[in-house]
C-alpha cells in the first residue's frame, strides 16, 4: 500500500530557498528539487499560520472552514479565546482517513488540540494544559517525546536575548526531530510534520538571511540546515 510523507517548513519562501540553495546551504532541498517539481504556493487570506494550515487540512478557504487568526471570538467580538481543533467547520484529511481505516502521525500540525481523531498526533502551539502528545502512552514506548514542547522560550525574546531565543528555537526543533525519528517506525500511511521554526527565525532575521549575510544570522541559518538534514534524513 502507497504511503506519504510530509514534511512542511512553516514560513519558509522560495523567495529565500533559492537564495540559501543557490549558496549551497541546503544540499537535501537542492538535490530534492533538481530532480522534482517546485512551485510558489499562494497563501490563505489571511496569509496567517493557523488559517493557512487548516486550508492544507481542509482544502478549502477560511471563509468555508471558519478559521481566520489564531483566535475566535466568544460569543462577542471583544472577547477572544485561542482557536480549537473543533473550531474547524469543515473535515479534515486526517478525519477522512481516519473513516478509510488509514493511520496518520500528526507533529505540530497547526489546530490539532483537541485532537479530533484516535491517530498519534503531537498538538502545536494552540494546545491548552500541559499535555501535546496523544496517546499519552507513547510517551512510555518513546522516551524522546517526554521533551516535546510546542513553542520555544518566548521570554527570551521579549527580553530583547534574541541570540538565546534563537538557539532555543533550533533546540526545540532538533528534540521535535528525536520525536520524528522515533515515531517513524509506527504504523502509518501519512506521516505529517510541521517545522516551525523556519517561521520563527524569519521573523527575527529575515532580511539578513535574504541578502546572505549569513555572518549576521547563525542561528537563523542553522535552522535553515537543521530543517535541511530531517529532509535529507527523511529522503534517505
């Protein structure tokens, strides 16, 4: 039976790709689109993460699934409440292949708390309560995933230690990797992970990595080829 595999790089343009492969930093990326086909994507609108993602989950636009920003409004609009899994008004393909009898590994899918389905699923950066992965229990079966966390350290960044911030972010992505890995001997059909750290390092060192001053940005670049080796690990 054909299976599927997902990785996808929040945030991560081709705008930037290009540029970063054009210099050889990500070899896996290189070699994975000389022999394949690559296109820009266009974005959900808004072009926001959560209703981004869940248009990929869906297939169809925020206006139909119902999710437009992080959070939802609670009965009034100056009232807000972070966005559910059961906030989506549409089926999702993980649910559609759930009814088919398919199994699914979800990593930090965006919306995925509370998980709508019975597939091993490791929630993002909207789960509510201490625990992101489901079923519990695989915590036991795969000691790596009693690390996993959904965001990093933001009080780093909000304390202006952007360099520490960083670090944080590629620390977090390389135990949610020990979590991919581990993960990869189950039984699926569709395996799915989300890398957000592509996203957040952009937001902090964009330009920089645009125009190449890769001297300016190491934490940001080494992100970038963090990514870069579960791609390759993954092709392998």
């Amino acid at each position: 039976m054909a299976r599927v595999a997902v990785l996808g790089w929040d945030g991560a343009t081709w705008t930037l790709l290009d540029r970063l492969m054009a210099d050889g930093k990500l070899p896996n990326l290189k070699k994975l689109t000389d022999r394949s086909v690559h296109s820009t994507m266009v974005s959900a609108h808004p072009p926001v993460t959560a209703p981004a993602w869940v248009s990929m989950a869906t297939g169809v636009n925020p206006g139909r699934h119902g999710c437009f920003d992080f959070n939802k409004s609670d009965g009034a609009l100056d009232k807000l409440r972070p966005l559910q899994a059961w906030d989506i008004a549409e089926k999702t393909f993980y649910e559609v292949l759930e009814e088919r009898g398919r199994k699914v590994v979800l990593i930090n899918f965006p919306v995925t708390y509370p998980p709508l389905t019975k597939h091993i699923t490791l929630t993002s950066l909207l789960t509510q309560g201490d625990n992101a992965v489901f079923p519990e229990s695989l915590k036991q079966k795969h000691p790596s995933l009693q690390s996993y966390r959904c965001f990093p350290d933001t009080a780093l960044r909000a304390t202006g230690q952007v360099e520490a911030y960083l670090k944080d972010i590629r620390a977090l992505e390389t135990s949610r990797f020990e979590c991919l890995k581990a993960l990869w001997d189950e039984d699926w059909d569709c395996f799915f992970c989300v890398v957000s750290g592509t996203d957040w390092v952009s937001h902090e060192a964009f330009p920089a990595l645009e125009r190449g001053d890769y001297r300016a940005a190491p934490e940001a670049l080494g992100m970038f080829q963090d990514a870069d080796r579960a791609l390759g690990w993954i092709l392998e």
